[in-house]
C-alpha cells in the first residue's frame, strides 16, 4: 500500500527516512526551515552524503519526493518528526525547543488525529512530556508514537528496510498504526509497550556501543603505560575465547555516540547512572590525550608542522560528517603549542577542513612538508597507502619524524623502513617516556 508521509526535519535522520520511503514507491512531503538545504534538495542535491540517497533523490524529487518550509495541505498517513535534539555545549543538558515547534506546525496543519511518529533522540520520557501536550491544546485526538533510528551512516537506506523498527504508542491504537506505517518499508516492526520504552532502546542501543568503545581504550591507555601493544593484548585475550570480545581502541565520535550518553543522563537525573558519564568522559579525553602526545614528539625533534589524514569522525564505512570529530577537540591544543596543521580526507571539502583552522593539502604534500603525520580514520584510501612512495622524493631531513597511527591500519615494518618513526594508540615501540 502506497502512503503519503509528512518528515518535519531534513538532517541525516529525515533526509534518509525520506530517500528509503520514496524508493519503497511512498510519497513523502518534507519539510525543513532551512532555505539553502531546501533549495539543494528541490534540485535533487543532497545536503549531507550517505550513499544511494544522492541517487534517490535526482530520480525522484518532483515524482515521489517533495520538499517546503510547510507540511501540505493533503491527507497524511503519518507525520515524522526528525528534528535536532542537541546538547548545550556547557550545561551538556538537552535543547528540546525543535522538538515542541515541530509538533506545534503539525498541531497547525494537520487533520486531528493524524498519525505522529517522534524519531528523533530524545531522553526517556520525551514524547510524552514535551509532544503530546502540544498536540493536546488543539487536537482532542492524539495518536502518538516513538520510533527510534537506529541506523549507522553508510549504511542507512539498507539498514532501513533490514533492522527492527521498534515502535512504542501511548496506547494500543498509536502503536498498531504506527507499526502499520512502518511495516510497508522495513522487515520487521518491533511494537514495544509505550513510548518510554523506545525512547530507551535508542539510548540503550549507543549508549552500549560508547561502553564497549570506552573499554577498548581503557586497555590501550594501561598498556601504553606498561609499554605493552595494545592491540597484541587484546587479540590474544579474543582469540577463541567464549566471551564477548574486547573492542579495538580508537577514537568514538559521530552525532550520535556524542550526544547521546548525555540523553541517557539526563533520563536519570535522581540516580545518574555509573557508567555512561564515564565511558563518554574516557572517549572525549582520548582525543586530546593524542593531540598531547603527538605535540610531545614533535617537540622532542624540534617539529611544529603536522599533517592531520582523517578530518571525518570515521574512515569506514566513508562519510564527511564532522560531528564528534577527534580533531575538533584536537585543533586548540595544537593553536596552543604553535603547530601548524595540514589537513587531508577523501570525503571532506577543503572549505571544511580550513574552517576548523587546517590548510588542506593532497597526500603526497601531506608526507612532503611536514614534521609529523597522524591518522585520524580508517578510510580506506588510507589503509592503500604506501608510505615508502609517499616519503620517497622526500630527502632524509625533509622526511617526517613519525607517523601516528591511531587505528593501526598501516603496514609498520614498510613505515619503519622508509626511514620514519611508527607510533599508535597506546603503543610507543621505541621507549618514548610516557
């Protein structure tokens, strides 16, 4: 059955909800506040990369996919709200005005009783507090449901239709029509009790992957200070034994893993959970520890000029999302000690990379002019590269002094035999005082 769904809010949430709809043969009306991204979207242009979307949208907008600053005047079988949900960057406290506006314009312009679907991040609680009694000052009948999103950027139009949409309505009939609604584009609806319960899967869901991430580099931050490999430790402590295995260590960004353990505190303000304030304090320290070291050993060689491969919160799969970005946190440190920054990402325009105060440079000048390098994602234009070739034209005192591998994708030996220094997370091999 082909249904007309309006999204209130077009950022990577809305944007990829409305490409998966629209290629499942359903109208979608999408609405966002902003006019440039309105205006590259009525062109078929999307404003943020996630593969297939691009495509989607040039086959589409006009036909299945129409986009406004105003939810239409049709019938709708349902109306998504997609909005931004973030955190003030002090109080880490979550900004939910978006959230009430958004059911305030559909409260406005849509028939009571009009299906409501809260997809954005939201802390426990969220949907029944803040949306329902905005519906309510207009609309006798509220049919109201949280349906998290739960997909990962990459991936997103597959994991749409694959993953379990969980679903949960302030009663019986929002969640049945909801899950209706969300039965014609994915597999599997998941109905749970009530809205508090979904609310909570999300915040579960990235709140456990931030855990496991954190103790990942809690190993490499204890061997580091052992002079252990890390990453020797925790292969040995996987390989075929039956219990859940020991993250990699690296860097955990990404709008998402950012934001959402502070929801998740925030859903708890009279016992705070241990945990996850925690687990996200050790992740946002890692960043500047690295930028700490990384500035120790250019010190110790008399550098001030560093090339930063790896501008995106994560290499794999590829994207040019900047959110949660290690070097964002990296950057004052670096001011600080007087380093100049390059900068480099297969995704990532140069307009960015200048943006967040780093000249942008292509590979070969990355290895050329500068005293050091440190890989910051594991795009795979990154795990190809030869550093013998890089550093080949380079003359032995115009070579840099290291490379710090943060994900440990580089083959080490050829670094080493090229003449440059190796070094990873949590793991110095030559005896650098810690």
């Amino acid at each position: 059955m082909a249904l007309t769904i309006g999204i209130v809010g077009l950022g990577y949430v809305g944007l990829t909800l409305t490409a998966a709809l629209a290629r499942a043969g359903h109208t979608v009306h999408g609405v966002d506040s902003q006019p440039a991204v309105l205006d590259t979207l009525a062109r078929g242009r999307p404003h943020i990369f996630e593969p297939g979307v691009g495509e989607v949208f040039a086959e589409l907008v006009g036909r299945r996919i129409f986009v406004g600053p105003a939810l239409p005047t049709v019938p709708l079988d349902a109306v998504v709200i997609s909005v931004s949900t973030p955190i003030d960057p002090v109080s880490r406290r979550p900004e939910l005005g978006n959230l009430a506006a958004a059911a305030r314009d559909i409260a406005r312009c849509c028939p009571e009783g009009t299906p409501v679907v809260v997809r954005s991040t939201v802390p426990v609680g969220t949907t029944r507090r803040v949306v329902l009694p905005v519906l309510q000052e207009r609309w006798d009948r509220v049919r109201l449901a949280m349906a998290p999103e739960r997909t990962i950027q990459g991936q997103a139009l597959r994991e749409l239709v694959e993953l379990p949409q969980v679903v949960g309505g302030i009663d019986a009939e929002s969640t049945a029509v909801v899950a209706r609604v969300f039965g014609e584009l994915a597999r599997r609806v998941v109905p749970v009790s009530n809205p508090e319960a979904a609310e909570l899967v999300k915040l579960a869901n990235n709140c456990h992957t931030d855990l496991i991430y954190a103790y990942g580099n809690e190993i490499a931050l204890i061997a580091d200070q052992h002079g252990l490999d890390p990453l020797e430790v925790i292969r040995a402590a996987n390989l075929d034994y039956p219990r859940p295995d020991l993250a990699k260590p690296g860097f955990v960004g990404g709008g998402c893993l950012s934001k959402d353990p502070f929801l998740m505190l925030d859903s708890a303000p009279d016992n705070p959970p241990f945990l996850v304030g925690r687990a996200r304090e050790l992740n946002e320290y890692l960043p500047v520890h690295v930028a700490e070291t990384v500035v120790r050993l250019l010190r110790q060689g008399g550098g001030t000029r560093l090339s930063v491969l790896g501008w995106a919160y994560k290499g794999w799969p590829p994207t040019d999302d900047m959110r949660g970005s290690p070097v964002t946190p990296m950057m004052p440190v670096f001011a600080a000690a007087g380093i100049t920054v390059r900068g480099h990402d297969p995704m990532v325009t140069d307009e960015v990379i200048r943006r967040h105060g780093g000249e942008p440079v292509d590979l070969a000048k990355a290895f050329r002019d500068a005293d050091g390098v440190l890989l910051l994602n594991d795009h795979p234009n990154y795990r190809a590269m030869n550093v013998a070739d890089l550093v080949g034209d380079c003359s032995v005192d115009a070579r840099p002094l290291f490379v710090y591998d943060s994900w440990r994708i580089l083959d080490e030996a050829a670094v080493t035999a090229a003449g440059v220094r190796y070094v990873g997370l949590g793991y110095r091999p030559d005896g650098e005082p810690r």
